[in-house]
C-alpha cells in the first residue's frame, strides 16, 4: 500500500507484553526485561509522534500486575520513578501532552507527585497525547466511575434520568479522549487483561509475537499496514 493513501490510525492503544520472556530468551533477569521495555516505551512515544497519531495509549501497569513478587514490583516502581522524569523531556521535545488513566492513589506519595508533575509540565503541549495507564484495570475504572456517578445523583449534582453511554463516558479515567481505533498487544497473548474494556467496543485488534523489548517502528508500521487492509464494517452495516 503507498504511503498516501494509508489511514494513520488517530488512536493506537498498545498491551506492552513480553518483557520477561525477552529476559529469559537473554539469560537476564526480569527486571532487564522490564528496562528494555521501558527504552522501547520511550523510543515509540517519539516514534507515535512523528507518525502523526492524535493519541498513543499503553498498558504500563494492570491492577492485577501487583500481584507479581515483591521483588519485581519493587524493580517496577524503580523504573517508573527513573522514566518518568526522562518522559518529560521526550514529551517536551516532542510536543506531546502526558495523561495518565488508572488509579493512582495506590502508588507511594513519591510516585504520585512524579506523575503529576509530568502530567502538569505536559499540559500545554498541543501534539500526541501520550496516555500511561498505570494501576489501571478496565473494570476497576467502570467500578470507580460508577461509585461517582452515584454520589453525584445522590447530592444532586446528576440527574438519574439523564445518565446514557456519553455521561457514563465523562466518568471514566478516558474522559475526553476517543475510544483507540487500534489495539496492538505483543508478545502473543490472544486476550484483553482488563484493559479500556468500554473504550475498545469497537477497536480493531492487531497481536504480533514480538516482544515488547524488540517492538520498533517497523513493527508500528506492520501494524497500521494490517490495519488499513482491514474492512472496517461496524456499528450495523453491512
Ligand atoms: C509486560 O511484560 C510488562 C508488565 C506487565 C509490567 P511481562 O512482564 O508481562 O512479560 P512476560 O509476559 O512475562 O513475558
Ligand atoms: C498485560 O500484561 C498488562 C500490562 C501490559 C500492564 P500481563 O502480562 O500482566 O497480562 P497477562 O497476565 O498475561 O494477562
Ligand atoms: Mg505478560
């Protein structure tokens, strides 16, 4: 397919998976894995960029990831607090604006203030959107969306009446954002791990064996080449 007449997805929301498998293939440990994995992260968030994509979706950290040793959580938190403050030049390099979806409250004070500042020191940059979710799990998100939702009825600030698919959307941690047109999950896993349940009713899946240490630009653009051949026929139509 020519370069112009492809569809550069405006939304591409990526499972990052394989990052213990690389280490193990390597003879390293996991937690090298999970460094390699975050060099990849920052290499594609500039990548994503200049592609021109609107927003940039990953899946850092699943509420279910906490169940993990201590030992490998312990390895993760270290990385995000080590990236996160490197995310911030690339975002500002890039013109790329950092939210984050998922609940934080769950992450030591250190880490919280982390991604609030690179939330805050992204805001006015009007590129990409890049969307790290973190202690982020699809139905805790419909669980704490629903918990408000109900407390604003209760109080008045909601009428009950009212509430249909887009007011329920405005409670989610995705607010604002539009669902991702494509999910791309390496390393070869054929299933969802609670990820943007709602937001992904009607995303085309892409799943590449690759893993996530060795994902590159290439691989972005196999992706939204598969995308493209794809007849998107949905929402009824035939
Ligand atoms: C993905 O890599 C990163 C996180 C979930 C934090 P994994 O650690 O799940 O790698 P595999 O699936 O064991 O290879
Ligand atoms: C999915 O990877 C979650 C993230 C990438 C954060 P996992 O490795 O945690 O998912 P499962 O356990 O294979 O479903
Ligand atoms: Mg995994």
């Amino acid at each position: 397919m020519d370069s112009e007449s492809r569809q550069i997805p405006a939304h591409i929301a990526v499972i990052l998976d394989g990052n213990g498998r690389w280490a193990k293939r390597k003879g390293v440990p996991r937690a090298m894995g999970h460094k390699a994995g975050c060099e990849t992260l920052e290499k594609m968030v500039e990548e994503a960029a200049r592609m021109g994509l609107s927003y940039f979706t990953v899946y850092g950290f699943s509420t279910e990831n906490w169940k993990r040793s201590e030992e490998e959580v312990g390895a993760l938190m270290n990385l995000f607090r080590y990236y996160m403050v490197r995310i911030i030049k690339i975002a500002n390099d890039n013109n790329v604006r950092v939210l984050m979806i998922g609940d934080k409250s769950r992450f030591a004070p250190d880490i919280i203030e982390g991604i609030d500042r690179m939330v805050e020191s992204t805001r006015q940059n009007t590129g990409m959107t890049f969307v790290v979710a973190v202690n982020y799990g699809g139905r805790d998100e419909i669980v704490r969306a629903a918990k408000k939702l109900v407390r604003d009825c209760a109080e008045g600030r909601m009428d009950p009446s009212r509430i249909d698919e887009g007011i329920f959307s405005s409670y989610l941690d995705t607010a604002g954002i539009p669902d991702p047109d494509l999910m791309i999950r390496t390393g070869g896993e054929l299933r969802l791990s609670n990820y943007l349940l709602w937001q992904m009713a009607y995303t085309e899946f892409y799943v590449t064996d690759c893993l996530w240490p060795d994902f590159n630009r290439q691989e972005l653009e196999k992706a939204i080449e598969a995308y493209n051949l794809r007849e998107r026929r949905f929402g009824g139509r035939k």
